[in-house]
C-alpha cells in the first residue's frame, strides 16, 4: 500500500475505502482529503448509489439509471459547492471545494444500499435509512475535511443538504 501526502496511514483500496466511508470511518476522511487522486473515485462512489437508487426504486433499467446518476453528480457537484461556501467562508473551515468533493463524494458511499428498496416491505424503510446514514456520513466527512467542530460540521451538512432536497420536494408536490 502506498502512502498518501498529508495522511500518516495507509492507502486503501477503492472496495475497502467504500467500506470504511460507510463504517463512518473518520481516517477514510481524512486519507481521500489528502489524496487528491481520489476524485475520480468518489465521483465513482456518487454513480454506484445513484444507479443503485433508481435500480431500486424504479426497477426501469439503463435509461433511468444513467438519468439518476447524472442527477447524482450535479448534486454531489452542488452539495459539495454550498458546503464549501458556508463551511470555508462562513464557519472558517480549511478545507478546498476539492478536499470537499472527495470526502462528500465517498460519504454517499451507504447509497449503494438503496438497491435493497426493491424489496417488498423492507423497501419502504431503506430511503429513510440510507438517506440518514448518507447524511450522518457527510456530517463526518464535512467535519474532517473542514476540520472545524462536530457542532459547525452538522449545521454545515444540514444546510448543504437542505439546498438539494428542498427543489427535489417542491419538483414531487408540484408533478
């Protein structure tokens, strides 16, 4: 394993840094802040959930896949962006929108679980569960990468987040 600038372990490997992103491993943060060779990955990591999420939800195949992942990036572009305004600019953080994209990117990671909402029953229970986990993982992932209090870390993470799902609520009431 190579070692990654700026983070004193180990660099894992794409499967295992999945993994430790959703065990809400705060170093897995720490090590895809400092690589800045893992935005490819994490970028990766927001299309695995997001073609997990419409397999799921949808079972309508490709076409909705491909839609739901593009959708995906623009929001993990934009959470990432808002959670870098207010984060930087507002509470002081340190972090760069990249050092963002990275750590928001592999806190999607539990996302790859909304393929289970295909299941009858447990279904209804998996968006909710996998939402909050997503959410709890960014919290985490913000706080690293900012490296500000678990505090400022949650009201950064439910601001950004609001900014994505207020639209979407509004786009479903009015459809």
């Amino acid at each position: 394993m190579a070692l990654v600038s700026g983070y004193h372990g180990p660099k894992r490997s794409f499967p295992d840094r999945m993994i430790a992103a959703a065990k809400l491993d705060s170093g897995l943060y720490e090590e895809v802040e400092a690589d800045s060779t893992a935005t490819g990955q994490a970028a990766a990591v927001v299309i695995f959930a997001a073609i997990a999420a419409a397999l799921g939800t949808t079972g309508l195949g490709i076409f909705a896949s491909i839609g739901s992942a593009i959708a995906s990036l623009f929001g993990w572009l934009i959470w990432a962006g808002v959670t870098y305004l207010i984060g930087a600019k507002v509470f002081h953080g340190t972090a760069t929108w990249g050092e963002l994209l990275r750590t928001i990117g592999f806190a999607q990671a539990p996302g790859v679980l909304y393929i289970l909402t295909a299941i009858p029953v447990l279904g209804l229970f998996i968006p909710f569960v996998v939402a909050l986990w997503v959410l709890i993982a960014g919290m985490i992932a913000i706080r690293q990468a900012l490296d500000i209090s678990t505090g400022k870390a949650i009201a950064v993470a439910i601001l950004g987040w609001l900014v994505l799902v207020i639209p979407k609520v509004l786009l479903r009431l009015f459809t």
